[in-house]
C-alpha cells in the first residue's frame, strides 16, 4: 500500500496516509464551512501524524479538530473516544492529484437537507 504524504502550509504538522482515498467528503456543519475541511474518513491505524497540533472540541461533539498552531491549518480530527474506529484527514493538505477528481460527498452535519 502507498503512503501519501501531506502537511500543513509550514510543514509542523505532518500527515502519512496508509489508504487510498475513493470519494471526498464535504460538511455544512458550523465549522467545517468555516474551515473548508475536505475529508477522508479512515481507521486511526491508517494514519501517521508527526508534529504537534493544537485541539479544538466543538461543545457537545464527540471528535477534537486539529489544527498547526503556527500556520493555522487545519489538518484532521479525531475522535474523543480512543475505541472509536474512525477519523478525519483533510485531504487539502495533501498535493491535489490525490483528491482533485475524486467524487464529492456532501454531508448534511448543518441539519438543512
Ligand atoms: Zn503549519
């Protein structure tokens, strides 16, 4: 399996990714608008992350969004819960012909559909 490799803007926040990403996953929620998070979603077991990011949980969500405390990128999240199988890597900090063409998924996380 290739690993892709991906970073934040100033490269303190690196990202190494055992799987191949087949959609892209785009949310309305309140904060991924405001961050433009592009995701895939995978096992934590797939992912590499080197560098230290700052945190975000939003209020009652059960996921901690990452982001370089230099650059301000936002790089992943994670879940609150260590036995939850999944997580979230952005894929806008890898080179776009990994996720460029990709088919886009739209996630209604805003409640509007
Ligand atoms: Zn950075």
């Amino acid at each position: 399996m290739e690993h892709f490799q991906g970073s934040c803007h100033c490269g303190r926040v690196r990202l190494s990714l055992r799987d191949t990403p087949v959609e892209a996953t785009a949310c309305n929620c309140s904060i991924c608008r405001r961050t433009s998070g592009l995701w895939h979603y995978c096992s934590p077991a797939h992912v590499e992350v080197t560098g230290v990011g700052v945190a975000y949980r939003q209020g009652d969500r059960a996921l901690d969004l990452w982001h370089c405390p230099a650059c301000g990128c936002t790089t992943h999240w994670t879940p609150t819960d260590p036995a939850y199988p999944r997580m979230g890597v952005n894929l806008r900090m890898f080179e776009p012909a990994l996720w460029r063409d990709l088919p886009r998924r739209l996630v209604d996380g805003a409640g509007e559909a």
